[in-house]
C-alpha cells in the first residue's frame, strides 16, 4: 500500500466514522469475551447504535438491543447506516447480498480483521457504498471520533 493509499483509507475511515449512527454486527455473540461483543460495546460506548444480527440469537437480547436472525428482519424504522461483519470471508457476499437488498439506508460494509471478499467489496462499491475490509472499528476509530 502506497502512502497516498493509507491517506485515502484513513479519510474514508475517518468519514464513517463520522457519518455513521446506527450499525449492523452480524455475528454478535451474546458471550462478552468474543470479539463482536467488545466491538459492540466499545461503539455503544461512543454513541453508536448497534443492532446484533445472529441467526442463532434470534429474539434475544444483547447489550440492551433485540437481536436480529438476519439483516431482512431488521425493520424499515432501524436506519442502518453500515454492516460490520463478524463471519468467515466465505459468508461475506451472503451477507453483502442481503444487505443490499434490504438495508435502503446502508453506506458502508465493513469486514473485520481476517475478513475480506474481493468480488462482495466491488458489488458493494458498485453500488456506490464504502467497504473497508480486513479492519476493526474499535481499533480505527479512536483516531478520528
């Protein structure tokens, strides 16, 4: 990555992390030392609002919000502005496709450490969203919140 490149990502990062008030973590375990659970808590903590969505959670509650089986079944009302994604790259252009399909409001996909998928990041950006990938917000946003 070019230094111009890091430039671009931080300015995008920096964006989000401005722009964005409600959050979709698809994979939110209710279990407090996995990942997504301090993810999650660290960006309520910011005054984020975040949505658990993980299928076997369904209607259950985790960190004071209904969890959600599946982005379809988030409601119109719950403007999701960005999709952080806590599952396998393989899982990502699933998930991508539902979100596109169901989230109007959605600006921005992010996959977290480990997590990429060249072909979901390029329909997502096609569509005119911002995809960060292979980052994590409780570790990007410090800088720019």
């Amino acid at each position: 990555m070019h230094i111009s490149d890091i430039d671009m990502a931080d300015e995008e990062i920096a964006r989000v992390a401005r722009e964005s008030r409600i959050i979709a973590v698809v994979g939110m375990s209710p279990r407090q030392e996995r990942p997504s659970w301090g993810v999650a808590r660290y960006l309520q903590a910011e005054g984020f609002r975040v949505i658990p969505v993980n299928p076997g959670h369904g209607g259950e509650t985790i960190l004071g919000e209904t969890v959600y089986p599946d982005l379809a079944s988030i409601p119109p009302e719950i403007q999701v502005d960005m999709v952080d994604i806590f599952r396998r790259s393989d899982a990502v252009p699933q998930v991508v496709d539902e979100a596109l399909a169901h989230l109007p409001h959605l600006r921005t996909i992010w996959m977290q450490l480990g997590v990429s998928h060249d072909e979901a990041a390029r329909k997502a950006r096609d569509r005119g969203l911002s995809v960060i990938e292979n980052r994590c917000p409780k570790i990007e946003f410090p800088q720019f919140l």
